[in-house]
C-alpha cells in the first residue's frame, strides 16, 4: 500500500510511506508440547510455518521427532472427533453422551456409556465404535502412557503465552520466543530450588484431593500388598507393589 499527499492533481506527488505485506506474515506456530513434574506446559520444540498443513507437520514433525515417535502412543483431539460428531449427531444430549464416554476412565463405565448411547442411536454408537477406541476413550488407553489427556488445552495455552510475540517480523519474533522460554525455565528451575517438600505443589494438592475422596472407600487386604476398596456403588483393585489401581487415575 502506498500512501503520497498529492492535494491537487497538478501538484508533484509527495512520498509519505509504503506499506508491503510478504506470505511470511500470514504465519502459523506448530509446537510439541510436553508436561513437567508438576503437571505444566514444558514446550519441547517450536516451529513457524506459512501455514498448518499436512507438509509443514510432515517436515516438522520429521526433523525434531522422528527418532522421540517411533512406538509411542497416538490419540485424537477429542473437540476435533466431537466437532465431526455433532456435525452428525446433534443436540447437548448426544454431546453429553459422547463425552461421557470419552471420559470414563474404568472399562465397564465406558461401556455402559456406550450402551446407553446405543439405546438412544444405534447410528451414533456404530459413528463411535468405528473410530480407534485407544485414541479417544481413556478408558482403553494403555497404563504405559503417563497421561490421560484427549484435549488440546495445552496448546491453547501456548497460543496464550506466545500472543505477545507472534505478529512481530520474523528475527524479533523468534528472538522474543526464545526469551520468554529461556525466562520461563529459569523462573521454574528457581521455584524448584526454594521447594522443600518432595512432591510437586499441583501433584500434592491432586493427592489432598483424593484423600478425602478416598473417605467412602472400605479397604479389604486381599494379600500381597492388594487391596480392594468398596464403596457403595463401586469396587476398585489397588496393587500397591505395581503401583496400579483399575481406576486408572493413578497409573
């Protein structure tokens, strides 16, 4: 765009300024995005890109994961199945239904979701069953994996702490990402060095958490160091030398 104060058509034009826009500001950041101790963001690797498509993951994803993603597991952005649902199914009670399913952490309360869902649809179960179970349901993830996460919240929050940085030229941009990242680790690394106690502040207060919730359970010693708990509704295995309950919020 260009701007020149020309009050009359006789009059020399005079240059005011021009205004150029190149592709390489209609930028995308594609990140991979890890979880610290303590149940927070730990950015592993960024990447700007013209655009979020199949090549630029492709080339991304080669070139600083290829080695990290052999044999590990691969989920689906559970808004992205539910947004393709719902183009098919619509109302808040198959919302409901579906993420209720997705949600359940034990397999006969996914289960029963499902039936439950079958009854009300049986189009909308089959729509379900069709997909890869262990890449939206937590239900039937594998306890090798040290998270249960199906959403994306992650990297919205990335999208967060970037915003300050994102529409900048190209140079200051990553010099300003490397900056808030390089401050970040040294904010953290610091938290740990004055933390005393042993286990993380968000980690401690889950566990607080489930100790109170652990209140209506009945512990039976089964021998070997495992437990069944029973409460009114429920009955759970807890092996405590595996570290595994069939819950499978502490796995």
């Amino acid at each position: 765009m260009l701007q020149v104060d020309r009050p009359t058509l006789d009059v020399q034009p005079v240059f005011r300024w021009l205004f150029t826009m190149y592709d390489a500001q209609f930028r995308r950041f594609l990140d991979r995005l890890g979880m610290d101790g303590n149940n927070q963001m730990y950015p592993l690797a960024i990447q700007v890109a013209e655009a979020e498509c199949k090549d630029s993951w492709t080339w991304f994803l080669k070139n600083t994961f290829e080695e990290l993603i052999l044999g590990v597991e691969h989920r689906y952005y559970a808004r992205h199945l539910y947004a393709n649902f719902v183009k098919i199914f619509k109302g808040k009670q198959y919302k409901n239904m579906m993420w209720a399913t997705a949600s359940a952490y034990i397999a006969y309360e996914f289960q029963e979701k499902m039936d439950e869902l079958k009854s009300h649809n049986q189009e909308a179960y089959n729509w379900l069953m069709k997909e890869n179970l262990a890449c939206w349901a937590k239900s039937k993830q594998s306890s090798r994996s040290k998270s249960d996460r199906i959403v994306n919240n992650m990297s919205e929050a990335s999208n967060v702490f970037l915003k300050d940085v994102r529409d900048k030229p190209i140079i200051t941009m990553v010099e300003g990402i490397r900056g808030q990242l390089m401050t970040r680790y040294q904010e953290r690394m610091q938290l740990r060095v004055n933390y005393k106690k042993n286990i993380c502040p968000k980690i401690l207060k889950k566990l607080e958490q489930r100790k109170v919730e652990a209140r209506k359970y009945e512990p039976l010693y089964a021998g070997n160091n495992i437990f069944e708990l029973t409460s009114r509704f429920k009955t759970k295995i807890v092996k405590l030398l595996e570290m595994k309950c069939t819950c499978k919020l502490g796995t």
